[in-house]
C-alpha cells in the first residue's frame, strides 16, 4: 500500500503539476507533479495543503486502488 512521504526541501516551487483530464469539467480535480524518484498527488482546490508524495514503484498501485474503490468509503 502506497504511504506519504514529506517532500524534499524546496521540490514544490519546481513541480509542474498537470491536473487531470477526468476532472475537466468538474470542481472535483486532481493534479499530479513528477518529482525526481516520485509522483506527487494533490487537490486542485488545497494547494496550500503538502500533496500525497508516492514513490515512482507505488504509484501504479495507488492508481489501481483508486480505479477499483479501494478507498472508498460508504456513504
């Protein structure tokens, strides 16, 4: 399972963070950064909040969770 890691020191300035094509047309966006031995995650809405920080190896997990509902809560 994928965890949260702090960024290194003065990465955030630097990424270039693209948000994601499913989340056009809606306010429910997410951006990803590629970081030099990671991919960070983050809320288009919270960008004053750390991002998710996966290293490049879990990242096909993370996303495979999120596909399949993995943390998904009931409502």
């Amino acid at each position: 399972m994928p965890t949260s890691h702090n960024l290194p020191s003065g990465q955030p300035g630097d990424a270039a963070w693209r948000k994601s094509t499913y989340s056009a047309a809606h306010n429910e966006c997410v951006e990803i950064a590629d970081l030099p031995n990671a991919i960070a995650v983050r809320d288009s809405k919270s960008v004053s909040h750390q991002p998710l920080v996966l290293p490049r190896s879990s990242f096909t997990d993370f996303i495979t969770g999120c596909r399949t509902g993995h943390w998904d809560t009931p409502d």
